[in-house]
C-alpha cells in the first residue's frame, strides 16, 4: 500500500517537469556563446603550500599563494556559476616579485609559485571533463626589466631602443616604445619572431589549451599578429585569439580585425558601462549607442570580449561606494545588461562577491570564497538564461524605450525575440509596449523575477521596481496554468492521505 501511495504521490512531479519548457539547450556551443572567468592566478585560490615561496598576504606587491592546482580546485564553484572559459594570467617564469606574470624572465617555463607543467596539463585535461575551455594570457611585447638576453651580446638586436613612449598618437612609438619601461622585443627580427611563434606553438602541443588572450597588441607590429594568427591556428584550427587593444577609440580596435585576430575586449564599452551602472538616474542611451557603431565597425561585433572589472582598473565596486551606492544592487544591473547585450561576458575574478578594490594592485586582492552568495547566484540564473536563449547571442538589438534611466531592449534571432528591461532610476518605472513588438495573445514571462505580463487595454504594461531589471521570452497567453495549479492542490491532498494511511497501518501492527 505504501508504495502504491508513493508512486501516486511522484504523477504530480512527473507532469510538472514534463511541461514544455520555454528554450531549448543548445546542441553545440559557438564562441559567441562563451561565458569568460577572468583569473589572476596568484591572488585566487591556494592549492598547494608546498610552493609557497616568499610569500606575503599582507604586502599586496608580492605573492600571495595561488596557484594552478588552486583553479583546478574551484572548476566545479566556476562552472556551477555558468562560465564555459577560464583566462588566467600569465603562468610563464617571471622575474621577482612579478606575482601578476607580464614580467617575464622564461617563456617556455611555468612560474615555480604557480606549480608546474604537470599541474597546468592536469587544469587543462580537469576543465575539459567540464566542457570547459582554458585561455592564457600571451606576452609577445616585452620582457621583464631584468631577462637574462640583455646581457648577451648576441642578442642585442631582439631589442628595441631604449626609449619610453611619449607621443601616443606616433603609432611607430606606440609599437617601438618601452611600455612602463619594459625592454621592448623587436618582432622584426627573424629570430625574435620565429621564437615567439614557436613558443606559441608548443604551449599548444605540449598543454592542449584553447586560446590565447593576447596582450598588448597595439604595441606589435600589425604583420607579426598576422603572422601569429595563421601560425597558432595551424597547431588548432578553432584556437581561439582575443586581443587587448587598450584604447577609446573603436575605430582604431576595429583595424586590427585584419590581422584575423578572432575578438578583442571592448574597452569603449567598458567606459559608458562603469559610468552608466555606477550610480542610479543616469540613461542607457550610451550603450545602445556603443551598439551600434560596433555593428557599423565590425565584422564579428558579437565575439567582443565585454566587461565591468579587471586588473589593471578600479573595480566597479570601489567606483558605486564613491557614488555612495550599494554595490550589489549596482552590480547585479550592470552584470544583467553585460550578460544580455551582444558580446561575450568577461567576468573578473572577485566580481561575483562585489570584491573591493581601488588603484593597482589593491584591485587584485585575495579572493574570498566564504562570503554571500547573492551575486553568485544571479549570475547562475543569467548564465541560464543566455544559455538557453540564441537571440541573447546571436541577435540584433533595438532600443524600444528609453528615458531618465528606464530602458527597453529587444533582442531578435530567427523567429526567438527576448526583451531586457532595466530600471536603472531611483523610483519605479512602468512602461508600455506596443503589441506590435509582441503580437496578439501573448504574454511576456519574466525569466528572473517570473512576472507575467499580459495585452491590457492595447498595451503590454512592464512595472519595475527601482534598481532592478528582468529578461522576457514571449509566449502564447494561457490564462489560468491548469497542470501547475493541480501540482499545488494534488500534492498536499496526496501527503496528507499518505500520512493517514501510515499512521492506520502503524496502529494495526501495534494492535
């Protein structure tokens, strides 16, 4: 008897997750559809004290214990988030105190303080049993202050001048300068370039990695990436390359997209999105507006690595305490338009617990995993919800609705459409919606608050709350949810019976 009532009690449940869902999974992953954890190695996750060489927690210029086998420790806490992509520093052979990795002493070796090649091989081979992918952070520029081929004669031409850049707008300066007071490799020379493509080459043979986040490209002739691209892509044809181009002008990023490398962080867009999201009141018209000259600009403008937060910038959350603002709330507006808007998401490690952080290298602290989870969560259910909806990764964009912080957008792809709306004022916000954006007889379901929206007196009526935002899917009305209803009216009837008859078979065996 018992177990007759419990199989009656499970139809319930049963019909429940077999109702329809709203999208379908989809069935292979393209790279607009990657979701990016960024990773300063040191400053993450300590999984190995045996290499912990002078290290110091306290002094924020010196290492501090992460390591290779920290991140393969925390796989599972970054794809339970959603991320598909993990960047890391770099790990090669740096010079003292070069915790961050750009100061390199050995390109074909692995930091001692981060581990070794058998603990980035097992990273690699862990991420992949995720479908997860692993990108490295490549240095071609320069070496660190002190690399050993300075004082070899023989290499005396791998070197640019010594001369620091001083006219930025002087592209031959920008490229032969010395950045911060780096040597500077020459990449004209055949023997600088051979060895870099090489070197390139057997971090992929020898680890299986999945791209390179390329650093410093504006500082290297454009030929050399050429070169690089063709060569790297050789070893692995969907080897992925996304290059950092820092500068405001998109038209100047835009130009590098002939060297084939594949995306490029978008820096513009970083700009109006920390100004935007740091404070409430304040329009979203820029970024729609960053939308459209990179469609206008670029080949492939949903492949640009977008982003709030990362290593070389106050962190956005030291920016909303400056406009004396809650941080999470700022970031969870901030985290909902990057995650929906065109582009990759770039997320810096840290971000998803509103870790602080001023100048460099406070913006670089020791991450913290023993901290509350809201955000984390938040970027689970967007994780979700991009994942899920193609017109969030594939689509155009149409700016419906705008004024004094209140925004509108509609994402289209094929015959899936998806609104984002987000009230980015300090009151709340209704909103009209012409059913011409939506159809007759539909209704909008909101895919992180689960409002329903329907065609009221000709209009669909959006209401937000200040400071918040949502993501909806249109589908057919349906009125009253008759299965659902049933689960919530059956299932307590059905425990209750199974309750009853336990307690009556319990009394006849004591009887």
């Amino acid at each position: 008897m018992r177990r007759a009532v419990f199989r009656l009690f499970l139809i319930p449940f049963l019909l429940f997750y077999a109702l329809p869902v709203s999208a379908v999974e989809k069935e292979e992953r393209n790279r607009q559809d990657e979701m990016i954890y960024f990773i300063m190695v040191d400053r993450f996750n300590n999984g190995d004290t045996s290499n912990d060489y002078e290290v110091d927690i306290n002094n924020p210029k010196a290492y501090q214990g992460g390591d290779l086998k920290g991140i393969t420790k925390k796989l599972d806490y970054i794809k339970d988030m959603g991320f598909t992509t993990i960047w890391l520093t770099p790990i090669f052979e740096n010079e003292q105190e070069g915790y961050h990795g750009y100061w390199i002493s050995d390109f074909k070796k692995i930091e001692e303080h981060f581990g070794t090649l058998k603990d980035l091989k097992e990273l690699v081979n862990e991420a992949h049993k995720r479908n997860m992918k692993v990108i490295l952070d490549f240095v071609v520029n320069h070496t660190g202050y002190q690399h050993e081929w300075l004082n070899d004669p023989s290499k005396k031409d791998w070197f640019h001048a010594q001369k620091e850049i001083k006219n930025w707008s002087n592209q031959e300066e920008v490229e032969n300068g010395r950045l911060s007071g780096l040597p500077d490799l020459n990449q004209g020379n055949p023997e600088v370039r051979e060895y870099l493509l090489e070197t390139a080459k057997w971090w992929i043979e020898e680890t299986d990695i999945d791209g390179y986040r390329l650093d410093t490209v504006k500082h290297v002739p454009k030929d050399f990436w050429t070169e690089f691209t063709r060569e790297v892509k050789s070893v692995k044809e969907d080897f992925f390359l996304i290059g950092e181009v820092w500068d405001k002008d998109p038209r100047y990023i835009a130009s590098y997209e002939k060297t084939n490398i594949d995306s490029f962080v978008d820096y513009p867009l970083y700009e109006e999105l920390t100004t935007v999201f740091s404070e409430p009141d304040r329009p979203l018209t820029s970024l729609y507006n960053v939308w459209n000259r990179n469609a206008a600009l670029y080949q492939s403008p949903n492949l640009l690595g977008t982003f709030l937060d990362n290593h070389d910038n106050v962190r956005f959350t030291r920016q909303a305490i400056q406009n004396q603002q809650h941080p999470g709330t700022r970031l969870k507006l901030a985290l909902t338009y990057l995650y929906t808007a065109p582009g990759i998401p770039i997320v810096y490690y840290g971000t998803e617990i509103a870790l602080d952080g001023g100048e460099d290298p406070d913006n670089r602290r020791l991450m913290n995993f023993r901290t509350d989870d809201v955000l984390v969560k938040h970027i689970e259910k967007l994780s979700e919800i991009r994942r899920n909806f193609k017109s969030l990764t594939n689509g155009n964009m149409e700016l419906l609705y705008d004024q004094d912080g209140m925004a509108v957008f509609k994402r289209q792809f094929e015959e899936e459409t998806t609104f984002i709306a987000i009230n980015n004022t300090s009151k709340s916000q209704k909103v009209e919606l012409d059913p011409a954006e939506i159809g007759q007889k539909q209704q909008l379901t909101g895919l992180l608050s689960g409002d329903i929206w329907q065609e009221t007196n000709g209009k669909y009526e959006i209401v937000l709350d200040r400071e918040s935002a949502d993501v909806y899917n249109i589908s057919e009305k349906t009125g009253l949810n008759i299965p659902l209803i049933s689960v919530f009216i059956t299932i307590p009837i059905l425990f209750i019976i199974f309750i009853y008859l336990a307690n009556k078979k319990g009394k006849k065996l004591q009887e």
